[in-house]
C-alpha cells in the first residue's frame, strides 16, 4: 500500500461527505457532521491549510481520497500541535490510518520541528482509543463528561474525553 498526504483538494468533497454523512462516521465526533453541505466543505478545504492548521488528504496510490489528517493549533512557540483523524469507513482495517500517523508525525517532528503532538479521543470511541494507544500515544489523562454531544430528541448526553501525546524521542 503506498499511502501519502497531500493538500486537501476541492475533488476531495465528495470522500469526505461520504464519511461525514456516515452515522458509524460521524458518531466518533463532537461536531455534527451529519448536517454539513457541500458549499461548507468545499469552504473548508478552501481554508484548510494555514500555519495554525494544516488538514491533509490520506489518498491511496491512485490519488483518491481516503481520509483527512489533521494537525490543529499548531504552536510553534510551545512545539505543539493536536492531532486529528478520520478514514472513510470503507478503508477502515487496512492499514491507512497507521501510514498517515506515521506521516504526519514524522511532518511534525521532522519538518515543523514540534516537540509534541497530542489528541483527544471519546472515551466510548475504543476502536480509536487501541489504535492510539497500539501507536505509541501516551494515555494523559481524562476530562469527564465535558462536552455536550449532539443527540437526537434533545436529550443532552456528555461526552467524557481520553488525552494522549506522543513526545518527539518517544515516537521511535
């Protein structure tokens, strides 16, 4: 398999309604996907690379687009970014995720010169939880019940949040 990132594109949109209209997709997420247009994605790929937030496509040796890999609140003066992503549910199990991590790690550590990158995870999310913790991501710590997760028929439900981190000497 020779997975790559390269700059989200705006052919990507149609991948990445597919996973953000996907309720098994999107479930994962604070944020409500379900709703979101093709004018607000193609607005967001349009944005999607600056030097706080660099939002990669995953694409497959074809060029086609697999996922979004993300480095978000870059700081350089702290040497730190959060890491974010998401694969389309097709692509699931076959290594994608595991190339890109190691990617955009080594783009992290190696290009942008951080020290640390680090994620939040829900904690029922366990497919993510192992694949984090499988990769070398240290478990920090918990943040429980702390954001409120869209739900259908108004019933607020909190979501308890998972932080790991990988440290630059500790990612091999």
């Amino acid at each position: 398999m020779d997975t790559m990132l390269r700059k989200l594109e705006s052919r990507d949109v149609t991948g990445m309604l597919e996973w953000m209209h996907d309720e098994c997709v999107a479930k994962n997420f604070r944020f409500d996907f379900m709703s979101m247009t093709r004018e607000k994605a193609l607005d967001f790929i349009s944005h999607s690379f600056t030097d706080e937030n660099q939002h990669f496509a995953i694409v497959d040796a074809q060029n086609n687009y697999v996922g979004t890999i993300s480095l978000k609140n870059i700081s350089a003066a702290d040497g730190n970014a959060e890491y974010a992503i998401v694969l389309r549910r097709d692509f699931w199990g076959k290594g994608y995720a595991q190339k890109a991590t190691a990617e955009i790690l080594d783009y992290a550590f190696n290009t942008l010169n951080l020290h640390k990158v680090y994620l939040n995870v829900l904690d029922e999310n366990v497919r993510a939880n192992k694949f984090y913790q499988k990769f070398g991501f240290v478990y920090e710590g918990t943040f429980k019940e702390h954001l409120s997760l869209p739900q259908r028929g108004g019933v607020t439900k909190y979501g308890t949040l998972c932080w790991y981190a990988i440290i630059r000497n500790d990612s091999g």
